[in-house]
C-alpha cells in the first residue's frame, strides 16, 4: 500500500468533504480535514443536505449528537452521494448504547448505501448483529475476532467496515489491512474517533474504487502524525494543536520511516 500516494493525491485535489457531523467535535473534524489539504463543509439543514452532496467529493456522516430530524438530513445527503456513486461514510458513533442509536444506524444502512462503515469494536460489533454494550461512545468489551466480525459485515453489507481501536483493522471481505500507528493518548482526547472518521472519508475521496486501501492509508497518516504530536505535547490539552500542526507538516520521510501496516487473515462468521 502506498501511503504517500495517497497523501499527496489529497494534497493535489484538494476534494471537498461534505459533513453531517456531531456538534462535540465539529471544529476537529473541520480541522483536521483542512490540515491534510481538503476541503471541508458541515452542512447539516434539510434544505441543502442533498444540494451540498451533490457537489462533494464524499460523505461523511457521524451520529454522536444525534436526533430524528438529523437522520432525514443525512437520508437526503447519502440519496443524492448515492445518484453520484459519491463515497459514503457512516461513523456509527454510540450504536449499542441506546436503542435510538440502533435503529437510526439500522435505518441509514436499510435505506441507502453506506459504502464505509467506521466504529470502534463494541459499536461496529453491534451493527454486525452482536448482543454487545457501547459505554456511551466509548467502546465496550467484545468477545470474539474482530478481524471476522468486520468481514463478516462487510460481505453482508457489501461496504468497508473499519475497527479503530490500539489497532485500526479495515476489511471490505476480500482484503484485511490493519494500521498499528497512532498512540494512547488518542483515547484521552475527545475526538479522535470523529477526526479518524472525517480523515478516512478524505482519502476515500481520492480513490473511490479502492476504499478499504485509501481508508487505511488516511487512517496510517493520522496515526503518524499523532505519533508526532505526541512527542511534543503535555497532555490532552497540547496534543490537539500540535495534532494539526503534525498533519499538516507531514512528509514522506515521516511516512517510509515510521508506518506501521500489515494485513490479516478475511473470514467470516
């Protein structure tokens, strides 16, 4: 996989994320898009949801803050993605947690084609069918190979599934990648979950055929430069900003010398 091709091909065409996005991480998503040399908008009104899509170089969709009225806003914005063969991203923030979450999720990916499906191990297990507890939007215990539990949605959802996790696993049922980089003061910071989502909806952008490599390329880049931020920050408070600083500054000798990408097994349930 080549991870700088894809971060320059970014860089080059500068594509335009539409988000429908959590209000908690709104300025983090926007952020860190626009650090790698995207473009992003949050266009979340009814009114405009399917106009916007329709110009945009992919969806990203996230159900953090979520309400009904929300989910007819995204349903407009993915129908439109959709007419366009626009890549379609779902962050399932929270599934398992409540029943609204759930049924939301369910209704999107009923509804309309999702092509990426991105959650942590409990969320994306309890899309996949699993009688699983999300402790809000943190993950909760899963037991099982999640390698399997992602193929397996994926063969039966016909999209990309990724697990974020220690380690990043993302499978569209034929091809496993997993991404080691990133570090663990991530899960200290609220919204690097988010932030990952928006990153590998970026990439996605740049390379609608092959998802599950450009997600997992974006999602290696994002690791990296937290790697980075890390070594100069004091804390969760710091790591933000040097977070964005690390993205934008981000070369090929960073790349080549510290990505960390592997594949693994695909079965299924």
């Amino acid at each position: 996989m080549d991870v700088n091709r894809y971060l320059e091909l970014v860089r080059k065409k500068q594509p335009l994320i539409h988000h429908i996005t959590n209000w908690v991480t709104i300025y983090d998503c926007a952020q860190v898009v626009k650090s790698f040399g995207a473009s992003p908008v949050m266009a979340h009104a009814a009114e405009e949801s399917a106009d916007m899509a329709s110009i945009a170089s992919s969806l990203v969709l996230n159900v953090g803050t979520l309400t009904p009225e929300l989910i007819e806003s995204m349903k407009s914005a993915v129908l439109a993605a959709n007419h366009r063969d626009v890549p379609v991203l779902l962050d399932v923030c929270g599934a398992g947690a409540t029943g609204l979450r759930d049924r939301m999720c369910f209704k999107l990916i009923d509804e309309t084609r999702i092509d990426i499906i991105k959650g942590n191990a409990s969320e994306v297990a309890r899309i996949a069918g699993a009688d699983v507890q999300t402790k809000g939007v943190d993950s909760g215990a899963v037991s099982g190979d999640l390698a399997k539990i992602a193929a397996g949605l994926a063969v039966e959802r016909n999209c990309t599934v990724i697990i974020t996790g220690k380690d990043d696993i993302i499978t569209d049922g034929k091809k496993c990648i997993t991404v080691n980089n990133g570090h663990e003061l991530m899960a200290h910071v609220v919204g690097t979950g988010c932030m990952a989502a928006s990153v590998a909806g970026t990439f996605a952008a740049v390379d609608p055929g092959n998802l599950a490599e450009a997600a997992a390329a974006g999602l290696c880049c994002f690791g990296i430069a937290a790697e980075l931020a890390v070594s100069l920050a004091n804390g969760p408070g710091t790591f933000t900003g040097f977070l964005f600083d690390a993205v934008y500054s981000l070369d090929k000798e960073h790349v080549d010398r510290m990505k960390r990408t592997g594949q693994c097994a695909v079965t299924t349930l």
